[in-house]
C-alpha cells in the first residue's frame, strides 16, 4: 500500500494511505479547506485561521495511530481490517456537512451539520469510492459512526466521552489560538484506551483503563477553559450574534435560503451576501466594528430556565431585539441579544476498566476518589455562560429593564 506524509504543525508526520488520499481529494472534502475550524474567532486571536481541513487531518491521524494501538493488545485481535479503515473514514469526514464560520448556523435553526453530511457521504463521489473499496455498506456503517449510533465497539473513537475529534480540536485550536488552555495528555489517553464487555450491555465498547483517569480530568477542564477564554470570549460572541443575524436577515430576504448554506465556504457566502445585500451590520462585521457590550449577566444570577430561549427561539430573539432597539434609540439590527446554546460542558459516560480488573461505568456522577462531575459541571457553566446585550453603539441601557423586559417577552 502507498503512503503520503503530510507535515502538520500540530501532529508533525501525518500518514494517509490511498483510499484517504482519493476521500481528500473529492470536491466534498476541499471545500473544508475554506471553512474555518474556529469561524469569526480569528477577529480575537489572528492565529485562529485554521481550517476543517486540516482538523479532519488530524482527527484520522489520531484514529490511525488508536486503532494500531488497540491492535496490539491481545484481546483487540479482532479489529478487522475493513472495520479500521471505516473508523478511519469516519474520523475523515465527520465534519464535512460543516456550515461556513463553524456552528453559529446551527444557533439559528439550520439543520444539524451531522444531518447535512449524510447525502454528502451516502452519495456522489465520496460514496463510490467508499463503495469500491470497503464495500456497499460502507457509506451508511461511516455516516452511522458520525452520527453515534453504530453498533460497533469503535464508536467510541468517533462519538463519545472520549472520541478523538474532541481530543484534536482542544489541541489544535489551543495551539492555533496560543493559549495554554488545551494542554492534554494525548499519549496517556490513547495508550489507555481499551475494548471492553461493557457492565450495562455486555457487547464489546471503547473503554479507558482507570490509570488515565486524571488525563481524562484534565482534558475535561481544558474544555471548560476553552469555551470559557476562547470560545465564549465576548467579542468572539458578539462577532457571531451578528453574523447570525446578518444570515437570518439574508434569508428572509431570499438573497440565500437556508437549504444552500452548507455549500458556501466562508468566503463564498460573505461574497454571496456582500453582492447582493450589503448591509451596514455586513460591513462593520467585516472591518471588525464589533457590536459592544451594553449588558451582560452571568448565568448564576438569571432564574433557571427563564432565559433559555434566547439560545434557541431565533424568531422570538429577533422580535425581542427589535423591540428594545427601539425602545432605547436604536435602529433595527443594532441591538443584538446572545446566550450561547447550552452544551455538555463535562459530559462523561464511559467503561472503565478497573486496577482490579473489573469493569465499572464512570458517568457524570463519579466515584469516590473521583471529581463530583454533575455539580462541578454545573458551577462551571455558570461561570462561563453569559447573557448579553450588545450594541452598534454606546448606548446607556437599564439592566433591570432590559431583564424585565426579556422575562416577560413573548
């Protein structure tokens, strides 16, 4: 079999045989070449310009090296060949169905980017190659990966507590952003990795050997630092409450519609919008005039769920938007609102292979001698997601109004 070594500033030598060579080459796959991984991110921290490209890379990097792991170990023998090259596949081309400048698209109501991958990778080119070479059902076993609902016992290395695109994004967008924050312990983690029986179900699953479970913890926090200093950054948020809302004002005016956006690059579709309606919001995005905070609360002092539907009822977030626009001298898409959908900050659920040779789950709730996940994860939550309001200009806004406001919406 013939190999190619890509350079990689993350990962060094990265190893692609073939079958990856010819996936990589579909015009499905160059396309992530020109979506960032990080979207506006990089109007914080300029580094931050790197690519799905060069992060679905990296993620099959990571599998190939588990999966040689897993091989050696004399109870993982079973790892056909086949079944390898769809795992790596899988780690290939998890992000293809990507909307330009990352999720913001997915915070408006677009369908999920997994849900937009399945027509790329079942059909067209990408599926006759898979087709060719792993066999017929190979597109529907990858997409089934993507997706987390494989049977197979490998579906922990692409959707999981533990899957490598988790491992590689913390690292290569720390690395990107020159941050200090996303400092994992790869090698203990995939060293460690193990197939196991596992307690609840008793069929073979991906499973960790409790030696790791201090890298595991730290990669947890690396998350949690991640989306509270880099991810959840206030103007990172502010750059993309209002690219959402220059998308969601596009497609109610029919300059693009929602079903075409995964096709655009970044580019193409800040193209796309500058030719056909340019807007003030589009030019000061682009000149990097970010909107500034008028308010913002962190989510400890907001009363539980009352707020929640400011990160998912886009259409009641614009009406509220334009309603305290004007109620504070502002014109139409000059007051933005923005609480970041709410994701599983430390999820975890995963066997463990115990010291004593049992095999236990360690979900969120912990073991003694193990952090207290559900809580901390909560406490943590609320220090790194906020409510905010920001504004095209200074303006002197009433919190209390604008929270009274916002509580009573409809």
């Amino acid at each position: 079999m013939r190999f190619e070594i890509l350079r990689d500033p993350v990962w060094n030598n990265i190893r692609v045989d073939e079958l990856t060579l010819s996936l990589v080459d579909t015009e499905v796959f160059q396309r992530l070449r020109y979506v960032r991984q990080l979207g506006w991110t990089y109007l914080v921290y300029p580094g931050a310009t790197h690519s799905r490209f060069e992060h679905a890379l990296g993620t099959h990097h990571l599998s190939r090296r588990t999966l040689a792991l897993l091989c050696e170990a004399e109870d993982s023998a079973s790892i056909g060949e086949i079944d390898q090259a769809i795992v790596r596949s899988a780690a290939l081309l998890h992000d293809v169905g990507h909307y330009p400048f990352s999720h913001a698209l997915e915070e408006i109501g677009a369908l999920h980017h997994e849900d937009v991958a399945r027509p790329l990778i079942t059909d067209g080119s990408v599926a006759a190659i898979l087709s060719s070479q792993l066999g017929d059902d190979a597109p529907e076993k990858i997409f089934d990966l993507i997706r987390g609902r494989s049977a197979s016992p490998l579906q922990g290395l692409i959707s999981g507590s533990l899957d490598l695109d988790k491992i590689e994004y913390l690292k290569r967008d720390a690395f990107m952003c020159g941050v200090p924050y996303g400092e994992i312990d790869v090698d203990r983690l995939t060293n460690s990795l193990v197939l196991v029986d596992d307690p609840e179900t008793g069929r073979r699953a991906l499973g960790v050997q409790e030696k790791a479970l201090s890298a595991l913890e730290s990669l947890l926090f690396a998350k949690y630092q991640m989306y509270r200093n880099v991810y959840w950054h206030h103007a990172v948020r502010s750059a993309t409450a209002m690219y959402k809302r220059l998308v969601e004002d596009a497609v109610r005016g029919d300059v693009v519609d929602v079903q075409s956006l995964a096709r655009h690059t970044d580019e193409g579709l800040m193209h796309t919008l500058e030719s056909d309606r340019p807007t003030p919001l589009l030019a000061a995005l682009k000149g990097r005039k970010l909107y500034k905070r008028a308010a913002e609360w962190p989510a400890a002092e907001l009363d539980g769920e009352k707020f929640e539907w400011i990160a998912t009822d886009r259409k009641r977030v614009a009406a509220a938007e334009n309603t305290l626009a004007k109620e504070f001298g502002l014109g139409p898409g000059e007051l933005l609102l923005d609480y970041p959908v709410k994701t599983q900050m430390l999820g975890l659920d995963i066997p463990v292979l115990r010291r004593s040779g049992k095999v236990e789950r360690l979900t969120g709730e912990g073991w003694i001698g193990t952090i207290n996940l559900p809580s901390l994860s909560e406490e943590l939550y609320k220090s790194a997601r906020w409510l905010r309001v920001f504004t095209a200009k200074r303006a002197k806004l009433d919190p209390r109004r604008v929270l009274e406001a916002l509580a009573h919406s409809r």
